[in-house]
C-alpha cells in the first residue's frame, strides 16, 4: 500500500472499555486514522473528543457528521474545539447522508451541492471564542457525485468515496486535481469462500441498496436495477466490496490506489463472529 490506512467501523455497540481498547490497538497498529460513524447511537463528535483524550498518536475522524443532525454553528465549534484540544489530531468528516436522516429530524431535504455550499458558507461565518489550534482541522466530505467533487476541488481538504468501482476513483482523481486527499472507503472480508463473504456483504450493505443516490452512481458505471435487487447482484457486490485472502484484498487496494486513491479507509467485515466484533486478523495484516 502507498500509505497507511484507514479504519471505519460502526462501535456504537462497544461498551466503553471495548471503545477505547479498540482505538487504543488500531493506535498501536499503525493507522492513519481512525474514523467514528453516525447512525443512531452515540453522538460522533462526543465519541470523536473521548477517543482523542484516550490516545496519544492516532488521529479521530467523523466518519461522517451529518449535515442535517449538527447545525454548521455547531460544527464549526467542534472543529475548532477538538483540534485545539487534542492537539491537531481531529479530521472533520461532513456528509449530507440521504433523506431520510433529514425526516427523521424533521428538517427540509435540499439538494446536496446547495446544502453543503449553504453550510460551509455558515461555517465559515462562524466566530468561535475559544483558542485556536496551530491549524484548522482538515475537512472531508463525504462525495461521490462529480458535483460535490468539485465542491471539494474548490474548497476543502479531501473526499471520501463509498460502495464505487475503481474507475470512478480515476474519475475522482481528475476532478479533485493531484493534491486533494482522496479516501476510498473499501468494505474488506478476509474470507476466502464466496457464498460466506457475498452473504456477509449483503447483510452490511443491506441498508445502502435500496438508496436512490447509490443506484444513480452504480448506473453511471455499467449497473442496473438487477445489480442492487435481491440484496445484490455477485457482480456489484464483488466489485465494490475486497474479498478472498490477503493477496487479494491487496490486490484489490492497488488497484484503488492505481486509479488515484490517496489513503483506504478499511471496512472490516468479520466472517468469524456476529456482531460489531472487529476482525483483528484482517486488521493486523492490513497494517503492515
């Protein structure tokens, strides 16, 4: 791999301390980055600043903080805040998600270009009375349609790229231009049987199939409606999610870097236990 990794993983089950001996061993193992998703359960920003009090090295990312559940005043502070205070080592990851995180707030759906424009606009208006850091904490944005990779080109740190081939990261890349950060966030399953890690895969991505901005971007590379009916067709699933041995999840990170990816952004798929258990051997050997 052209750089360290990183990992993305769902730890609203862990209890505190599965937390923090989690954070605490990707730490150890070399990371780049370790990423604090947003669904139902704990709040990311409360999650993102226990983790940074809890390492030394590694550092925290929203991975991603919705637009429609923290108001921009917000995160501008938490931007501010957390990387004053842990000493540079807070990434902000945005994203606008999908309508229905908006319903289930009860806030107006906007088309995500003028959304995002309207909220980092109100960010950047935003006085925030508290020490500042030696420098801004970084933005990621959560974008995969060519417009929100424009937003980025334009005016933010990088992107971060999910459930796509790799030639949409080629195509990514030319958007972006050679200097921005680009994150592929890439579902991996150290399984080498394929009704196991296809089945494994159906069930994580069981929530996404049915979104209608993901079947637009799978249309626009060479998908239709039989791909993501029935859970998913084999021909989607193995060409957005890294299956088989370790040669071959390799080979398929490669590739991603090949096409323009900068840094993964590991999703660890566990053939070996139910649940949000992290699977330590596919992590271990990724990191090296």
């Amino acid at each position: 791999m052209k750089n360290s990794p990183s990992i993305i993983s769902y730890t609203d089950g862990f209890t505190v301390r599965e937390l923090d001996d989690f954070a605490r061993r990707i730490e150890d193992l070399g990371y780049d980055s370790l990423w604090v998703t947003e669904f139902t359960g704990r709040d990311p920003y409360t999650t993102a600043a226990h983790l940074l009090a809890r390492t030394d090295r590694i550092r925290i990312a929203t991975g991603i903080a919705n637009v429609y559940s923290h108001d921009a005043i917000v995160a501008a502070q938490n931007r501010q805040a957390l990387a004053e205070l842990s000493g540079g080592r807070f990434v902000l990851g945005l994203g606008v998600s999908h309508p229905p995180m908006a319903a289930m707030h009860q806030v107006e759906w906007l088309p995500p270009l003028r959304k995002m424009r309207d909220y980092l606009d109100r960010m950047e208006a935003t006085r925030v009375d508290s020490p500042k850091a030696a420098a801004p904490a970084p933005i990621w944005l959560a974008a995969n349609g060519p417009k929100l990779l424009e937003l980025v080109a334009q005016r933010l740190d990088g992107a971060n790229t999910y459930l796509l081939p790799p030639a949409h990261t080629k195509r990514a890349r030319e958007i972006l231009g050679p200097d921005k950060r680009l994150n592929v966030v890439l579902p991996c399953c150290l399984c080498e049987d394929p009704a196991l890690a296809r089945r494994l895969a159906r069930r994580a991505l069981s929530i996404y199939m049915p979104l209608p901005a993901y079947q637009k971007e799978w249309g626009n590379w060479g998908f239709d409606a039989s791909d993501w009916a029935d859970g998913g067709s084999d021909r989607l699933i193995d060409a957005i999610v890294a299956w088989g041995d370790e040669s071959a999840i390799r080979a398929r990170i490669a590739e991603y870097e090949a096409a323009g990816a900068s840094h993964i952004a590991v999703s660890a798929y566990n053939p070996e236990a139910k649940g949000s258990q992290p699977h330590w051997k596919l992590l271990e050997a990724l990191a090296h």
